[in-house]
C-alpha cells in the first residue's frame, strides 16, 4: 500500500465550511492522525477581518478539538484584548492539523514540532480555508506558519513587526492586503521569568499593529 504524501484525497473538491470541518477528521494525508486523538479545525467565522495562523494543536487543544485552548491560548486570548482586537473578527486556525508529540512518561505528553513534511502534507487543508477566507490582514504565530508561507528561509526574529504583503509564492484567490509576523504565544511561556512580561508585551505590541492595520468595519 502508499503511503499518502499529504491531504488531497480527503479535501472535498468544492469545499464549504460544514464539509471542511467533516472531512477533516477523515485525514489520513500524514502519520501523525496515528497518535492523535483528532484533528483539530479552526475556530472563527470565514467572514472574520484577521486571519491568525499558528503551528499545530497542542496537548489540549487535540483532547478538546479546538485551537488555542491551552495555556498558549489563555496568554493569546490576554493579548488580543489588550491590544483592542475582537475575537469575534477573528479566524484562528493551525498551519498542521495533528497534534505531533512525543511521551514524557505516565500521560504526559510532550509537543514536538511538526517536520516540513507535516506542513506540506496539511497544506491542502490550509489551501481550502485561504479559498474561503477574505481577510483584511493576517497574522503569523511563529516560526512555522511563516515558513510554510515564506519558506525555510524565514526567521520570526527577523521578519516580526514587520507589515509586509502576502508571498507570491503561495497564490490564493483573495490574500490578505498585509501578514505581520509575530511570536507563538507558546514562546511568552517558554521564555525565562525575567523575560516573559517584556514577550508578552512585544506579542501585545504586534497585534495592536495589526489592529491598527486593519480597515475600519463595514457598516
């Protein structure tokens, strides 16, 4: 038998919202459905302003089936209101689906980056979500959505803060009028104790950005 080398087989070809959502939890595009307990959509509507893309699911996120769930989630969801954004104009969605860990021994579960195989593997689902989407800006939580946009050559350190337009690279139907990268909200956690308010600040910093990037509401 072959082994899939990523999701087109299981895409439907003319996608909705409510198809998308379906199919997705069929995926076989990759190894890593094998140790998850499921793949893990977006949250948001199609309609939202700001696209805000992130790496993968993390432990909670795969037991609940949402992004941004976890810990990292709680520090993303303190930023956004800080910086003035709306959740509600908000679609959040991961570059990989599944969630890729390793054991840490009993039931803990420790995250590991996803491989560049993963996210070419998950790009067709990432493809169908761009073709629906018609946001205003997009945001980059880390090193791993900016290079499955940008390429391997991308560093956050280097390109964040930055309004820059959408790679030519990656052709969509309707890209977002500016993407600004910026750190995973994971890395405010990971950074030392002395160091993690001045994170914080700076993800703060970058999505009042984009915020202030943003055209004003229709209406």
């Amino acid at each position: 038998m072959t082994t899939p080398s990523d999701a087109r087989a299981w895409v439907p070809d003319d996608p909705t919202p409510d198809s998308l959502r379906e199919a997705l939890q069929a995926c076989r595009g990759c190894e890593l459905f094998e140790d998850a307990t499921q793949a893990v959509p977006w949250r948001g509507s199609f309609d939202a302003r700001l696209l805000l893309l992130g790496e993968q699911p993390g432990d909670q996120e795969d037991r609940q089936g949402a992004p941004f769930v976890g810990p990292a989630g709680r520090v993303l969801v303190d930023a956004l209101d800080e910086a003035g954004i709306d959740r509600s104009d908000v679609f959040v969605t991961n570059t990989v689906k599944h969630f890729r860990w390793r054991s840490g021994g009993g039931k803990r579960r420790i995250h590991q980056s996803p491989g560049r195989g993963h996210v070419e593997a998950c790009k067709p689902w990432l493809d169908a979500e761009l073709a629906l989407l018609r946001p205003a800006g997009a945001v980059l939580l880390g090193g791993t959505a900016g290079k499955a946009l940008y390429g391997s050559t991308f560093r956050v350190g280097e390109a964040r803060s930055v309004l820059r337009d959408w790679p030519e690279r990656y052709p969509v139907s309707h890209p977002p009028g500016w993407v600004l990268a910026t750190i995973h909200p994971a890395a405010v956690l990971r950074a030392d104790a002395g160091d993690r308010q001045e994170a914080y600040d700076g993800l703060v910093s970058d999505l009042r950005m984009a915020r202030e990037s943003l055209p004003p509401p229709p209406g």
